[in-house]
C-alpha cells in the first residue's frame, strides 16, 4: 500500500512537472516599463488628438500618453515618445 501510494505521488508530481514544462513561457511573463520618480516642471501638455488644446500637464513622460508633449515652466519642451 505504501509503495503504490508513492508511486502514485511519483507519477502526479511527473505529470505536474510535464505540464510545467508545456507551458508557453511568454504566457507567464508580464512585461513592466520602470516610471521615473520625478516630476518636471511642467505648465501644460499638448497631444495631437486635442490639437493646440492645453491640457492638464502630467509630472513626466511615463505619467503622459504617447506623442503628447509637455511645455516646460522655462520655455522648453518635452516630447513623449
């Protein structure tokens, strides 16, 4: 009885790590961008769906949508690629 019960376990933990083993690994990772912790000072941001509209500025590229553009306090830009 003890045999077979460990047999058993042998052959669950194989068929365990078999599936393991199948599995696509692109499926189990996520992918994940690094924000910088830091805000510029920005006076308002721009994106081409709303035109020249001003928008709400965010506090950097990582926090704004992609293409937008944020107008800095002193007269320089930042473009969010």
């Amino acid at each position: 009885m003890a045999r077979s019960n460990a047999c058993c376990r042998l052959l669950l933990l194989l068929l365990c790590g078999t599936l393991l083993l199948e599995m696509n690994p692109g499926m189990m990772l996520v992918s994940a961008d690094a924000c910088p912790l830091y805000c510029l000072d920005v006076d308002y941001m721009t994106c081409p769906s709303t035109g020249d509209e001003h928008l709400s500025p965010q506090c950097n590229c990582c926090l704004a949508p992609e293409g937008c553009t944020l107008h800095l306090s002193d007269g320089t830009s930042v473009y969010c690629s």
